[in-house]
C-alpha cells in the first residue's frame, strides 16, 4: 500500500468518525430537548407524577355547591363574637383531672405523685442523655404534693411551671390546653379526691 493510500484511508476513517459522533450527540441532544425535565436527571423517560403540578391525587373530590345555598357574610354582632368565656372558668371535674394526671405525669411523678414513677429510673440513671451531656444524673422527678405543700402553693405559679416546662420536664403549654393543665394542677391540690388528700 503506498503512503498516498494510506493517508486516504486514514482521512476517511477520521471523517467517519467525525460524522458518527455528531450522528450520535444529535441524537442524543434531540432525545434530551423532548423529554420534559422536572426533577434531578438531565434526561427523564418517566417523570415521576407526584412532582407535576397536574397531579392531585390527594386531594378529594370537589362537590358543587347545593343550588340555593347562601354566601357566609357575617358572624353576628362583634360584641357576641368577641366574648370568649375564660379558660379558668371550666368546672373542675375530679375524674376528667385524674385522668389526665395519669396519661400525661405519672409516667415520671408516679400514680401518687410522690416522684416515684415508672420514667424516675431513666431520668436519674447515670447513662441517660442528661448525665452524659452534662456530666451527672439528673434529680428525681419532684414529689408533686410536697411541692404544692411549701414551694408552689400557688395555683396560677404551678401553671406556669407546668406550661413551660423545666430541664427534664417538657414545656406542657405546647401539648395540652391551657384548662387541661389547670384541671392537673388543681388535681394536684385537690384535698378531697386529688394527689393532697
């Protein structure tokens, strides 16, 4: 073969490369600009449906409005609307306070509220998240009549501590209704059929 062929041979090889790679990246670029792009891969044969703002599969079916039905204006009078009877004003009922006692404190304060609940172990155990963070155990959960003996003897004063929270204790204002926490409290001071008598 002479050095004329060759460089004939060799010049039409790399055309036909040339040619294939555009043939290919032509494809490619073709494929890529027809198929929608809506989440992370540059090319998508499948998008995935709950992405596209069409889909509304959770959503309920709507239901048309009944023909005679009326527009809402108003609520009433402002001075009717506006009057919201005070929280505290709830009648205390020993059975409803005691039974939020036992779902929500007893756990750490005990059935009787003398601090010896099933959670106390945990809660001074020197391998709980407090001792390790902090270096020593935590202290027993508080005998809660004792303490609504001689340090909170005040109602309203035990609301807020039990509505905030404390180190251990979660913040109680974010998981119950403010008379819930009052029907604890007073749970707790009761004389005749809560944790003080």
């Amino acid at each position: 073969m002479t050095a004329f062929s060759a460089n004939i041979k060799s010049m039409l090889t790399r055309r036909f490369v040339l040619v294939a790679g555009l043939l290919m990246l032509t494809s490619v670029t073709a494929s890529a600009c027809a198929v929608q792009e809506s989440n992370t891969y540059p090319v998508e044969t499948f998008s995935e449906m709950h992405y596209s703002q069409s889909f509304r599969m959770q959503e309920p079916p709507r239901l048309a409005p009944l023909a005679d039905s009326v527009a809402f204006v108003s609520a009433g009078d402002a001075s009717q609307v506006l009057n919201v009877p005070d929280k505290r004003e709830r009648d205390y009922d020993p059975a409803v306070a005691s039974n939020l006692y036992r779902v929500n404190c007893s756990v750490c304060h005990g059935v009787s509220g003398l601090g010896d609940g099933n959670a106390a172990r945990h809660i001074t155990s020197a391998n709980s998240f407090y001792a390790t963070t902090q270096g020593t155990p935590y202290g027993a959960p508080p005998n809660l009549v004792d303490s609504a003996a001689t340090r909170l003897t005040e109602r309203d004063t035990m609301v807020v501590f039990v509505t905030s929270g404390a180190v251990v204790m979660p913040p109680f204002g974010k998981l119950l209704p403010e008379e819930d926490i009052r029907d604890i409290v007073n749970y707790i001071f009761d004389k005749e059929t809560g944790l003080s008598k």
